[in-house]
C-alpha cells in the first residue's frame, strides 16, 4: 500500500515497530527508503501495555514536526489506537485498518469481550473511519455498535503474478518429487490453530504415506506446538523450517491449509492461491469471499481437526480435484490485485 501511494505521487511516512526484526522487515524497509517513503522506528509491545501512551505522544511529536498530514492511517488494533490518540485535535483524517478485529476472537471470555468492545467503541469517537478487509470483519464492526457511515470494505490484494519458481526447500526437508506437501505459512499464535493442524495431519498421515506438513513461521506456540509434532506418530513428516518469506515457501506445497480461529483476509490465503494452491480452510474470513467451498478449496468448521483432516485427505487423495481447485484458485486470485485495493484505499 505504501509503495502504490508513492507511485500515485503521494508522500508517505511509516512509523513501524523494530522490537521483532525480521529478514522480510529489514528488506521490506529498504524497498520502501528506496522508493521514497520516510520510515521512523516506534517501539511497540503487539500486547496492550502503559508504555502505549509515551508511543502516541511520541508519533504526536512527530506528526507535529514532519505535518500536517492529510491522513494518519493505522494498521492494527496497535497501530489504531496510537494513530487516533497521536492525531486527534491535528488536521486530517484518521483512519484504521484493523485487520480482523480483536473482538472477533472467539475465545475472548464475556468480560474482555466487554472490556474491548468499549475500547473500540470510546477509540472511534477519535477517528473518521474504519477500513474493512472482509465482508465478515464488515459485518462484525456492525454488530459491534460501530457506526456503518464510518465503516468501509477494501479488500487485501497483492501482485498477481505467476506462481513462485520451485525452491530447494522439499529438498532441504528430504521431501521426494513425488511425495504430497501439506503446508502453512502463519505465526505460531493462539488465533492461528497451529496444533489442530498438527492433529489433523497425523489423522491423516497413515492413510497417506506420501504425505507430508510443512509448517512455516514463528511464535509464541512454537515450542509447545513443536513438542506436539514430537509426540505424533507422523513426527518425521512433520517439518518446521522457520519463518520463510510466504510464496517463496509455498512454491514446496501441493495444498495450503489455514487451520484459524478467526481471521478478516490473510495475505497467506492470497498469496497462496496466486501461487496456484488448493486450499483448505476453517470457515473464518475470507471463506465465502475469497475461498468458495468446492470452487477454489474447501471450507470446514474451525476447531475441528476430524473435519480438517478429511478434508486434506480428500484434496490429497484426488489428483483431478487438486488441479481443479488449482484452476480456479489462480483464477479468482486476479480479482484481489494490489492496484484495486491502492484505488479503493485512496477512494476512501
């Protein structure tokens, strides 16, 4: 988004936090220095924590120094709040994007779903709108009390272009060219399911033997979801090679499988399809709007590994199925490009 702004002739600062530096950040950084964007380090916990005040005086002091901005967007629960708490009382407008709601998590107990709707209800007093990446996320923020003259739908989109040229990683893994690659590109989070995938490829793993899981990323539950995959009778088929940049991985996958509790649009689901993968997912964000059950993948309740387990096994096991959902996955991808979602964000 910041880089589409740029080349539409915008000028765009990123106030982004360094506290978790990764590979894919420090390169993204310096694709955006190079195009012309101005990046500022703001320290951020991704929890709630009091140190959030000193950060929005901070970008305060800042948009003082470098404004007036036109518009103070945030990405992110985070980025939300900083964002209209920094800009309030200054000119422009103020927008946030929260990439799926921290309401919408379904093992939020009543109290700190309480506790958060008020949060976001007293924010958006703060702010002019809130950008929508899925008509499930859209729906939630009405059910929320949110104001529906404040609330917009743009979805995520990426550069549609042709899948990724095949990796060494199938190899690096000892994975054979003729052996069936489940994979998955997430943080190792509670909102992620991480172990229920796990579950569900060892349900299914002696029914396939070809098959294999490749569970690409990093987090909290990684340790835990490590011990898991140690414990399973599939374990030597289970593979974790790190936190890898997502359609360079997925270039090793025969299907992807997004096993969350809740979601608005992952970039991984568009990610995947443009690299021409089957999908399998949980029925959260982004199923029904991006992922048709039985067109371009297939959708199953979350929390249920029996469920997902055959579903996979049913992709797996059909190499007629595989293609077609394939097909249509490269197909629908073209219509989440990057360049509709720049002209929808402007619009906005």
């Amino acid at each position: 988004l910041a880089l589409g702004l740029v080349r539409a002739g915008h000028d765009v600062h990123l106030a982004y936090s360094p506290i978790r530096p990764t590979e894919l950040l420090t390169r993204g950084l310096e694709a955006l220095r190079s195009a012309g964007v101005t990046t500022t380090p703001l320290p951020m916990r991704r929890s709630p924590h009091p140190e959030d005040v000193l950060r929005a005086l901070a970008l305060r002091k800042y948009i003082r120094q470098h404004g007036p901005f036109d518009v103070v967007h945030g990405h992110s629960s985070k980025g939300g709040a900083i964002g209209r708490l920094a800009g309030f009382g200054q000119r422009g407008v103020r927008v946030y994007t929260p990439h799926a709601l921290y309401t919408m998590n379904p093992e939020l107990g009543a109290l700190s779903r309480l506790t958060f709707t008020g949060v976001e209800r007293a924010l958006d007093l703060l702010g002019h709108g809130l950008i929508m990446v899925s008509d499930d996320e859209h729906q939630h923020a009405l059910d929320l009390g949110l104001p529906a003259d404040k609330l917009f739908v743009v979805y995520n989109g990426i550069d549609v272009e042709p899948p990724s040229s095949p990796t060494d990683l199938r190899a690096e893994l000892g994975i054979g060219p003729e052996d069936l690659c489940v994979g998955c590109v997430a943080r190792f989070a509670p909102q992620k399911a991480p172990e229920v995938l796990v579950d569900a490829f060892d349900a299914l793993a002696s029914r396939i033997p070809r098959a294999h899981l490749i569970m690409v990323g990093d987090g909290p539950l990684e340790s835990a979801v490590r011990e898991q995959a140690a414990d399973a009778e599939a374990r030597v088929r289970i593979h974790f090679p790190g936190p890898l940049d997502g359609p360079t991985a997925m270039a090793a996958f025969d299907v992807f499988a997004l096993p969350s509790r809740y979601e608005s649009l992952p970039y991984v689901l568009l990610e995947a399809m443009a690299n021409g993968l089957p999908i399998v997912m949980t029925r959260v964000g982004g199923a029904g709007s991006v992922v048709v059950d039985g067109l371009n993948g297939l959708v199953v309740p979350p929390e249920n590994p029996t469920a997902l387990a055959e579903a996979l096994a049913k992709v797996l096991t059909d190499d007629g199925l595989r293609l077609e959902l394939s097909r249509a996955a490269t197909t629908r991808v073209a219509e989440f490009s990057k360049d509709v979602m720049i002209e929808k964000t402007l619009a906005v």
